[in-house]
C-alpha cells in the first residue's frame, strides 16, 4: 500500500496579543502618524512603540508607578467613558442606548386649570346659528368639548389676527433664541432665568414702545384705511332717530353716550367688539335734541326745546334739572332771558366754566357753570338770530341768520369784530378745531368753506376762505373735526348717505369711502373718539355705526 503524499501544513507565527480595541495592521503597510498613536495610547493605555518624534514627547501613564494598576479592575467598560451630547441643531446618527434622552421643552405654559367635563361635553353646532360657522363640513352636527374650544379660538383669531407688533416682536425673540447656543451644563436654568429677567425689567423699565404709538401721524390723501365694527347700540337699540352722539373727552374712559327722539340717553363702552351697554336715562318731559358731554368728563348736559336742562353726574348716577332761578326769578317776567323757550343751541368753552345759549332775536346768553349750579350772569346781542356757537379760546364765535361771523370777548361783552361768510349760501352751521386751525361753516346749499387760522385770530379783516367744498347737494346738518385737525366729516340729513370724510391738509374727499354701499342712511350725528380710533355715525333709524380709522389705532 502506498504512502499517502503528506501535505505540509503551514505554520504561522504566534500573533502577539493586542489589547482590547486596538486593530492589528495584517497588511503592515499603514503608517499611523504621531497624532494617531497618541490619541489611541491615551484611549486605550496602549505604549506608543513608534520611533520618538521630534515633535511630540507622550508619556503613558500605566499607574504601576503609584500603585494603582488595579484602579479600574472593578469598573464596566461603558463606565469609563463619558459621552458628549449633540446640539440641538445638529442631529446625531449614533446615540447610547443607555443614555436617556431629554424631554422635550415647550414654550407653551400648562394650563393652570382644567374642566374634566370638557372630554365629555357635546355641543351642537347646527341648532344655534352662530354656531354654524364653526362647522368644517356642511353635515357636522355634534363636537366635543375639546374641538369646540379649537374652533372657537380658530374664530377668534380669523376675526381678531395677530397685530402686527405682536407679530414682530414674536418673530424677533424666536430668532435670538435660534441663534442662541444651549448648552448641557447644570448652569443652563440660570442662564435661562436670568435672561427671561433681563427682558421683563427692559419692558418695565420706560414706557417707550407703549407711547410710539401715539405719535401723530400724517394721513395720506386719497384712501382711507377704515373698517366697520359692530353697532354701538345693537345691546339697545333706540326706537326713534338719533339725536346726538358724543364721545367722552378722556381718552381713558371709552364711552360714547347717544340721545334719541324717543327721550332717552344711553351710555355705551366702545371696546370695538361687543360695546357692552352701561345705563339707560329716560327724560319723559323733555324732547332731548342735543346731549354733550362737560370738558370735564364728571357730567352730561341733557338740552333741547324747552327752557331748562338736565345735567346727568357719572359718579353718583344723579340727575338733576337746572335751578329755578335760571333765567330770573320767576319765568314770568319780562326779561328777554326768561322769554326765551329753547335750549338747543349751546356750547361750552375749553374749561368748561361758561355755557353760551342761543335765544330769540340774536341774544346769546351766559351761563356760569363754575358753582355746579348754573345762572345766567349776562348776554350778548347780534343783528340777527343766531344759527351757531363755537369757543376759540377764551373767545366766542356765533353765526346768524344773516351769514354773519361774530368774534365775541366774553369778559367785556364786546364784539372784536364780525365778517361775512363768502358767498353767502344760506349759512347755518359753524364748527371749529381743538387747536383754532381750521373754521368750517356749513350751508343750505351743502357747501362747506373752510378757513385757515385767521378767520379766528383777526389776522384778515375780511378771511378768505382755503377751500369751498361741494361734495354734498343737500344742507349741512353735521361738521366734525378729528383730534389732530387731520379729517373733517360732514353731513346732512336731508338725502340718504350724504356724509363725506375729508382730507384736510389736502382739503380734498377721500374717494374709497364712503361707497355706495355703505348703509349710512340719513346721518343726524358724527362724532370722533379722543383719539381719532373710532368715529361713530348716528343715523333716522336709530342705528349707530362704528368704524374703525386704522391709521389712529394705537395696537
């Protein structure tokens, strides 16, 4: 039997034993540089047997040297390793399992309290009709209380957006916070506190940012940025025409107060949503045809054909009618004061301190309103009935029959002087701004001229007038200037929708509103908030239209 060829089995060299992680260069061809011994000796506790380099000098520490070779016997292997977290922005593909990861931070706050019927309310969104915009579909009936409070803030922030500041200083603070590094550290809390603290005492500490707001503003000609709110009076709506509508003067308390033909005064907080309904006055025994707030906010004076008033005190809620001694001792006399049967036509001064009415034949009385009480201290006389009265100052201006101007010091009882309204178009209606710039006098013929400051001042002996604006055909019942002498809105209540807004530093009508579509109806009354935010139009059928001037807003 022959012998089997024995194949040579080959023999290897006893591999050298490598410690652990460390990968064994079968090739021998890969030089590792000095960077790369050095980062895998600290790693791994492994000797550099690379040849000394001129560069680096590592020196391995082993701890036999100080006892303490046995240091780490007893520790795991992931215990020996610490793990750096990954930014935020920039996601890692790797992660320890055994590392926890963190929760998640949200900006939202929790709520402080929650309704536990919430989950089990059902709310039908087709039997109320108001509740039908809030359905997605046409055949959704029923929600939950959860869906119901979505939609309803869904709602309200299609109705109400975002203002624009809001919005802005929104996007500003979520772009400091990208670019803004977290770290992991235990100091990040603090770090985080305090910046939170630093942002509230910079909004507390000035009162900048609230007050820019209120800077003037120059309106540009041509377009109006106005939008229509809800009726003021659509809590309590009135039962005949509106007589007068007035603002309160201080820009602190927003009520408007509307006087109707059926007697009744109404008082309204103007918030530009629901303009809740404050109080109802009911004068039976006077026709109320005129209703002003005082200068001083704290009263309404209440006037109309008869020859006495009511005054209405916001603090106390008292209504008192004024003394018997107003026109003298006894209506019966002979007085020309006392002969006098209406109060219609009257107006303060700045300071609240003397109330001018018109009576027959041209007199205009004067009321002291100082003691509370009022009592006619003295009169002027014109040449012809008086139509209107306006205070410039300390000064009053009366229109008469005869298309005649009047410039009053009511310290001396004298006329300073007196001028013809140009063109003499049956004038019957004067009105004035805050800050003596501009003069409107209004026609029968719907013409309106307005003149510059020296119609007041006595600059001109005879003032021209700036501009005669014809924009209505109709006689002019309503004149109405704005708080910066910006607009100018005038009426009348003979034609339907006879109302212009103008533009007066350019003294042109803006052309975008109002439209013909605009449901004015025949405006008896205009009034602008103390701030210009609001105007508020009164019309016969007892509606009292609010809109919004965007310009002036103040968010």
């Amino acid at each position: 039997m022959g012998k089997h060829a024995r194949k040579k089995q080959k023999t290897h060299a006893h591999a050298e034993v490598q410690p652990l992680g460390v990968v064994a260069d079968d090739a021998g061809t890969t030089v590792k540089d000095q960077e790369e011994l050095r980062l895998e000796s600290f790693l791994f506790g492994t000797a550099d047997i690379a040849a000394p380099s001129e560069e680096f000098d590592i020196f391995v520490d082993d701890g036999g040297e100080y006892g303490g070779g046995n240091e780490y016997q007893n520790v795991l292997d992931d215990e020996l390793f610490a793990v750096d977290e990954v930014a935020p922005d920039q996601p890692s593909s790797v992660a320890p399992s055994h590392i926890a990861s963190p929760e998640p931070s949200t900006s939202r706050k929790t709520s402080a309290w929650t309704d536990a019927d919430d989950t089990t309310l059902e709310v039908s969104l087709v039997t109320d009709k108001r509740r039908r915009k809030l359905r997605d579909a046409l055949a959704e009936d029923t929600v939950g209380g959860r869906d119901y409070e979505r939609r309803l803030r869904r709602q309200y922030e299609k109705i109400n957006p975002t203002p624009e500041w809001a919005a802005n200083a929104r996007k500003r603070l979520h772009s400091t916070a990208g670019k803004r590094r977290r770290s992991a550290t235990d100091s990040e809390p603090e770090a985080d506190e305090e910046e939170q603290q630093g942002a509230l005492e910079s909004l507390l500490s000035g009162t900048g940012t609230v007050l820019a707001g209120r800077r003037a503003k120059i309106l540009p000609h041509g377009t109006l940025s106005i939008e229509r709110l809800r009726d003021v009076n659509l809590s309590a709506k009135a039962e005949g025409e509106i007589k007068a509508v007035h603002f309160h003067p201080s820009p602190q308390v927003p009520v408007l107060l509307t006087a109707s033909s059926d007697r009744r005064v109404r008082l309204f907080t103007v918030d530009g949503h629901t303009n809740p309904h404050l109080q109802t006055l009911h004068i039976p025994n006077l026709p109320i045809s005129n209703a002003v707030f005082h200068p001083g906010g704290t009263s309404v004076l209440l006037t109309g054909p008869r020859p006495f008033y009511y005054t209405y005190d916001l603090q106390t809620g008292a209504t008192q009618r004024s003394p018997r001694g107003l026109w003298g001792t006894t209506f019966a006399n002979n007085s020309q004061a006392a002969q006098d049967g209406s109060m219609e036509i009257c107006a303060f001064d700045s300071t609240g301190s003397v109330l001018a009415v018109a009576g027959r034949r041209g007199h205009v009385h004067l009321v002291d309103w100082r003691t509370g009480g009022g009592q006619v201290v003295g009169s002027v006389k014109m040449n012809a009935g008086a139509k209107s009265l306006w205070w410039s100052g300390d000064d009053l201006l009366t229109l008469g029959e005869d298309s005649e101007v009047y410039v009053w010091d009511v310290g001396q009882r004298r006329c300073l002087r007196r001028w013809r309204d140009d063109g003499g178009y049956g004038s019957h209606l004067l009105a004035g701004d805050r800050s003596g710039k501009y003069l409107a006098i209004g026609s029968r013929m719907g013409v309106v001229n307005v003149y510059g400051s020296e119609a007041t001042t006595g600059s001109a002996e005879r003032p021209k007038p700036l501009k005669a604006l014809g924009n209505l055909t109709t006689a002019i019942t309503s004149l109405q200037f704005n708080h910066d002498s910006q607009l100018l809105a005038m009426a009348s209540n003979a034609k339907k929708d006879q109302m212009r807004m103008i533009h007066l530093p350019s003294l042109t009508a803006f052309s975008n509103w109002p439209t013909s579509s605009t449901p004015l109806g025949h405006v008896t009354s205009v009034d602008f908030s103390s701030g210009s935010e609001y105007v508020a139009v009164g019309n016969n059928r007892g509606r009292v239209l609010l809109y919004h001037l965007r310009d002036f807003s103040t968010l």
